[in-house]
C-alpha cells in the first residue's frame, strides 16, 4: 500500500513531470530549522521548473509518496525517525513507525510509484576503509536494480570516491557529468576522476536515459552535476575536516547506518557550517535540473 499526494497521483496520471525527494537529508543529514527550510525550498525549486515534487517517507508505518508541508516539519523535527534503507521499509510499515528514506529506500518506493526522476545531494557509496569495515551503502546495490534517474551532485567527498565509481561500473550503473567530464566531489566540483559520459543539456540526459530504460536492465543511472561554484569549497580545507570527522568517528566507534549522519554532523562543526551551505546550494541545484530533465521527459513522451 503506497499513499501518493493528490497532486502527485494527478500528474502521474496525465503524465506530467514529476521529482521524487528523499527525507533522510530531513531527519539525518540537516540541523533543523534548516532541514525543514531545505525541505520546503526544494520543493518549491522543482515547482517553479515545472514539476510536481514528491518528497519520500514512511510515515507511521504508510510508504507515502508527496509529504505534505505539516509532514516534513514533522520529519524535521521529530527525534526517533528511523533512517531506512531498502532493507528497512518492512520494519517500519510492520511496526507503524515514522522513517526516512535514503536514496535506496527512496528509489525503490518512487519506482513503485511510477516516478523516474529522483534529485538529492550526494549518494552513499564505498566508505574510506572499507577494506576493513565492508561499509558499503545499499544506495549502489538500489542503483544496480532500480530504474530510477538520480539527479545528483556525486557521491559524498567523505567516502571513497575511486571505489564507489568502480563499484558504479560493476553494477552496470552509468555515471554521466552534466556539463562535466570529471565526477564531482560534492563540497568540490574536483575529485580528480574522470568520466566517460556527459550530456550538456537536460534534453540530452532525458534521451540518454530513454535509451539506458531500454538496454539498461532495469538499472538506474547517474547525472552527476557540479555544486554551483560559488558554493563550492576549498577542496584541502574539506579534506582537513574530513580527515578530522573520520578520526571523530573512529574514537566513538560509530557502525552502519550511524556512520553517514555522524560524519556529516562532524563536517558541519569542522567546517563551522560551510558544509551545510554548500549542501544546500548544491540540493537546490540538483532539484531543478531534476525537475527540468523531468519536463524534456515528459515533453518527448507526448510528442
Ligand atoms: N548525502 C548528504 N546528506 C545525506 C545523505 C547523503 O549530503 O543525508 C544520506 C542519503 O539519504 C544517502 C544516505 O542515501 O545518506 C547514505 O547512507 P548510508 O551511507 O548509511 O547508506
Ligand atoms: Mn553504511
């Protein structure tokens, strides 16, 4: 049982673009009150585009596609969220709790929705020292499966960004730079990595995944955007403050699903707020070139 928005299930229904938003940036990946503001903006930012934006959750146990505003403050705001994977959607509906999405959980619920484009920051991926821990997000197992556009500004700098692109190549997951032939770093525009896809125009990224749907094998796919150059940050001081938030997380011990939200919380301090900054810009970034490769979607299935 899935509860879709009335605004979504209209546009879904006459084939209007539509953007799926995960929560977990909500709950876990923000401080409120500038989760909530975050939330409400990219909304907004995929409406002035010209989509319908759909913002992903498990509330009370209810898969619900398109939160409505007193939802996500909820989600903002409330402290025993649960951070949900795939894995997890189960648990929450059989036991009627609250929980946000990851982009895993988020694929996987607008896919059965019928959504094909999904805009968040960064995705998990292969942790630094992973080698030790096998701390690898479920976001690449859900882009290996799901067929789900993900809008997004890379993976997070904090991970292990040479493995997750190989990792990305494995699953059979294309990873295309709009605009950019190198990945981005998220907090950077720089991971020093170079891509063999890109598309400048959302026109093209909405042709290339027309085609992906149809030789992809039921995969996902990448457009991966640079965060706007004046939001961007300075690529050593980011890597000062990581190296610092996985020495934090080290000492404390933190595991699995605690590792990302930890790690983002330690780069907020260390970067005395940059980091939450940059975040934004780049989420809002991401919404509307979502939302627009939606629309050229949309545009070219009704020609
Ligand atoms: N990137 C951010 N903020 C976040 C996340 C990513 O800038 O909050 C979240 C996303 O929901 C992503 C999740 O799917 O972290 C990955 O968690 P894990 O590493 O536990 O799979
Ligand atoms: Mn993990």
């Amino acid at each position: 049982m899935l509860a879709i928005h009335p605004d979504v299930q209209a546009a879904l229904s006459s084939g209007a673009p539509v953007v799926a938003l995960e929560s977990t940036v909500i709950s876990h990946g923000l401080p409120f009150p500038h989760n909530r503001d975050v939330a409400l903006l990219l909304e907004q930012t995929v409406r002035a585009a010209g989509a319908v934006p759909a913002t992903i959750a498990v509330v009370a146990g209810v898969p619900t596609i398109g939160l409505t505003s007193a939802q996500v403050e909820r989600f903002a705001q409330a402290q025993d969220v649960l951070k949900l994977s795939r894995r997890d959607i189960g648990y929450a509906v059989a036991s009627k709790r609250d929980g946000a999405t990851t982009v895993a959980a988020t694929m996987a619920l607008a896919a059965a929705a019928g959504i094909q484009i999904f805009a968040t920051g960064g995705i998990g991926g292969v942790h630094r020292g992973a080698r030790e821990t096998w701390d690898v997000s479920a976001d690449l197992g859900e882009l290996g499966r799901t067929a789900v556009l993900v809008v997004c500004a890379g993976a997070k700098a904090i991970l292990d960004l040479s493995a997750t692109l190989e990792m990305l190549e494995t699953l059979g997951v294309p990873v295309v730079g709009y605009d950019t032939t190198e990945l981005p770093a998220f907090y950077s525009a720089h991971s020093g990595l170079a891509l063999t896809q890109s598309v400048a125009s959302p026109a093209a990224a909405a042709a290339v995944w027309r085609a992906h749907r149809e030789w992809g094998a039921g995969s996902g796919m990448l457009v991966t955007v640079p965060p706007p150059p004046t939001a961007a940050l300075d690529a050593a001081e980011v890597e000062t403050a990581i190296s610092r938030a996985l020495e934090q997380a080290a000492q404390a011990g933190v595991r699995g699903a605690e590792v990302t939200p930890f790690l983002l919380a330690a780069m907020a301090r260390e970067t005395a707020g940059e980091s939450v900054a940059t975040n934004t810009a780049l989420l809002t970034n991401n919404a509307r070139l979502a939302a627009q490769i939606a629309v050229a979607l949309a545009q070219e299935s009704t020609q």
